[in-house]
C-alpha cells in the first residue's frame, strides 16, 4: 500500500510487511517508482489495493528461496 507518513508517502508491501524507505512526495511518485521497481499491484476489494515487492514476488514463484 502506498500510506502517508509524517508528511511523504511510503510504499509498504503487503507480504512481507517492508516499508520501502524512500519517500516520495507525491502518490504518484510512490505508484510510477514501484512500477519501475517491479511491485505489483493487486485488487483486493473496491477501491482496496494490495502492493507486493518484487522480492515477495519472486519468493512466491520459485525464483528466490530464502
């Protein structure tokens, strides 16, 4: 999810609960940066969105194990 925080907004993924620790000072600053970092973005109810790390999505598809 992409929340405010302190006044910028942070990119928290879902799965493993990482808050990204760059901040961005506009949503869609936060939205094109995960795109471009290969987050994905799942729709989990109206208007409710999940985000998941490219390092959760790899993990869940067998490209990485830990």
């Amino acid at each position: 999810m992409i929340v405010k925080m302190n006044g910028a907004y942070k990119i928290i993924c879902h799965a493993c609960g990482e808050i990204y620790p760059q901040e961005f000072d506009d949503f869609y600053e936060g939205v094109d940066f995960k795109k471009k970092e290969g987050w994905k973005s799942r729709q989990i109810g109206e208007g409710k969105w999940e985000e998941i790390c490219k390092d959760c999505l790899d993990f869940q598809s067998g490209k990485k194990s830990y």
